[in-house]
C-alpha cells in the first residue's frame, strides 16, 4: 500500500493540489485579517453584544460560517483533482492493468484527498493562530476550542470528500461532480439555518464549529460530538460503497 501511495503522490506533484489545499484557509484567513483590522469598531460592538469571552471565541465563531462553505468546495475540487488525473490522460486502463485491486486504487487516492485537507485545516489552525497573535490578542489561546473547530470540521465533511470523491472517479466530465458539489455546499447553509433539516448532513460542515451563537451569548455547541460521530459513521459507510462500486464498475 505504501507504494501505491508513492506513486500517487509522484501523480500529484504535476497537479494543481497544493493551490487547492492552501486557497479556502488563505482566503477564509485573508478575510478576517481585513474584518478585525478595518472594522475595529464594529467587531468590539459584536464581541461585547455576543458576550464572547475573548476574542479567540468571537474569531472561531465568526469564520465558522464561512469557512463551512469553503471547505466543502475544497474538498470538491480537491477530489476533482485526484482523480481527472487518470481521466485527462487517459490513463486507467495503464493503472488498472497493474496486479493491484481496484480497491487499494481507490483507497490510495482516498487516503491522498484525506491528507491533503488535513493539511488545509492544519494551514488554517496556525493561521489563526498567527492572526492572532500579529493583531495583539491578549487571552490565552483556547487550544481545545481551535484543534476542534478545524479537524471536527475535517470530521464532518467527510461524507461529501466521499460522495465527491465516488462522483469524480466514476464519471469522467468533471465538470458534473463540481457542479454537484458547489450546489450542496450552498444547500448544507439553508439547511443549517432552519430546525427541520439542520441534521441533514449536508449542514453539518456549517454547523461544526465548538462555540455557537445561542440566546444567552457564545457558547459551546451541544451538537457538536453527534455532528462528528454521524458524519465519521456516514463517511466511512460511503467509503466502503465507493470502493465497492469501482471494483465492479467498467472503467474506460
């Protein structure tokens, strides 16, 4: 398996994927630079209405929302990636001739999507880190709240890297799976916002961050570790089902 990952990752270096992994934290982190510098004013006004106990908790509460639509892009176009590799050249009767199940193909190729948003979620917790630190915060960093906003994030979008990442490799226009993948990052933001369908798990990326706007003020988020243990059930179920159709699917 090992060198199966190899030589995937030998694919990925003449790809696109390291723009990709680092353009959704950048920009979401971009963003919030301009926010808290340039609308000083306002976002004490926020902190002090939300009673936010640093500015730590006002800043995981404020990306929140936009980082759990960008990250669901990224996770598309990430998967996009990996897999048009074998498409745009042609190259998966080469690769499937090779005495290697179908199986640990499409696993390998997994396990290269996971890593490669682990990364972008590591990119976007010392990020924060270091925006707060150049913009004079003075709290103590609140670790837990921080590893948990970014790899709970990472949890709860694992369904749809393995939705997107089934579409991409089992159909050849990507442009299709890309498509599919945009609609539902926008959709999982209006599910998110009413209570009948906020448990959909398309809603969830938007709704994993630890703290939440609640009546009282910012607080933890009581729905945060079914958020993680339905989306790891869920993702690894579609996994397992990916896999198993790629085995049996007539790949040209």
């Amino acid at each position: 398996m090992i060198k199966i990952l190899w030589a995937e990752q030998l694919k990925l270096n003449r790809s696109a994927l390291m723009i990709i992994v680092l353009l959704v934290p950048l920009l979401v982190l971009a963003y919030e630079m301009v926010n808290l510098t340039y609308r000083a004013a306002f976002v004490e006004n926020q902190v002090e209405m939300f009673g936010a106990d640093s500015m730590w908790i006002y800043l995981l509460y404020d990306n929140s929302l936009l980082f759990g639509l960008g990250f669901p892009l990224a996770a598309t176009l990430t998967a996009s990636v990996i897999a048009n590799i074998e498409h745009q050249a042609n190259g998966w009767k080469q690769t499937l001739s090779m005495p290697i199940s179908r199986g640990k193909i499409y696993l390998s190729k997994f396990i290269w999507l996971t890593i490669s948003l682990f990364l972008s979620v590591t990119v976007f917790l010392f990020g924060m880190v270091f925006l707060g630190k150049i913009l004079g915060f003075e709290e103590e960093i609140p670790w837990d709240l921080m590893i948990g906003d970014c790899y709970g994030m990472l949890i709860t979008v694992l369904p749809i890297m393995a939705f997107q990442f089934w579409l991409s490799m089992t159909i050849k226009n990507q442009a299709f799976s890309i498509l599919i993948g945009s609609i539902s990052a926008i959709m999982g933001l209006f599910l998110a916002a009413a209570q009948t369908t906020r448990w959909f798990p398309l809603a969830y990326p938007s709704q994993s961050s630890t703290v939440i706007l609640q009546y009282e003020g910012l607080g933890d988020n009581p729905d945060f570790s079914a958020f993680l243990v339905i989306s790891l059930l869920l993702g690894i179920s579609l996994v397992f089902i990916g896999a198993t159709h790629f085995a049996k699917q007539s790949v040209q």
